[in-house]
C-alpha cells in the first residue's frame, strides 16, 4: 500500500512540475518580426495637423509612442507616451498606451520592414528604421 502511495504522489508531483518553464499557453505573444523602431509621418484627423510617429517596441512588450507636431515642417510639440505592454496575435496588436488598453489590426510587409497599424480613424505605415 505505501508503494502504491508513493507511486501516486510522485505521478502528482511529476505532473504539476513545470519542467523547462514554457507557458507559452498562458503567456501574451511577442511577435519578434515587430520588436524595434518604426517611423510614420502622419495627419492628426483632430486638427490636421503633420505629425512625426516613432514607435518603440521592445522585445519584453513594453515600448513608448513619441509624437511629434510640426508646423511649417518644424517641430512645435513632442510628447512621449509610454506603452507599458503590448502584445499580439496573427492579426490584432493589443496595447497598453499611457494606461489605456487598446487593440487593433496590423500588417508586417512580407519583408518586414513596414508594419501597418489600422486604428480605428485611419491606417498609419510604420517604417522600420532599427531592430
């Protein structure tokens, strides 16, 4: 009978380890062809407005959004707003920008090197500019 109790307990504890750490089921995805630095320039639909987007997306699914206005092609405002966690799916990017959670549709090129946002007002190319 102990050795039946044993058998049975090392079974339990064999199988509630672990083992190599992989809880990929339950953890966020990373796609690594979006990790890095992209660049937009883009129209404000607010106040039409120019502005210069660099997107920073780093491999642990933070990352910031650094907004630029110009004016007569100058710099007049730059705001930085951090995303706190970002992660997606085959095709909806989920993020946390200055707290606020969103999700919407992108696309990589098939050469990775433009990532397309679609945001609820408009679709906005990112340009890759680093990994």
């Amino acid at each position: 009978m102990k050795k039946i109790l044993f058998f049975i307990l090392t079974l339990v504890f064999v199988a509630c380890s672990s083992g190599d750490g992989d809880n990929s089921i339950d953890s966020p995805n990373i796609n690594p062809d979006i990790v890095g630095t992209w660049f937009a320039t883009t129209l404000d639909s607010d106040d039409g407005t120019n502005l210069e987007a660099t997107l920073v997306l780093n491999s642990d699914g933070t990352g910031s959004l650094t907004l630029v206005s110009l004016v007569d092609g100058e710099p007049t405002l730059a705001e930085t707003l951090p995303i706190t966690s970002w992660y997606t799916d085959d095709t909806t990017f989920y993020g946390t920008l200055n707290g606020n959670p969103d999700e919407f549709g992108y696309a990589l090129s098939e050469e990775n090197n433009v990532l397309e946002l679609n945001y609820p007002d408009g679709t906005v190319y990112y340009d890759r500019i680093s990994d």
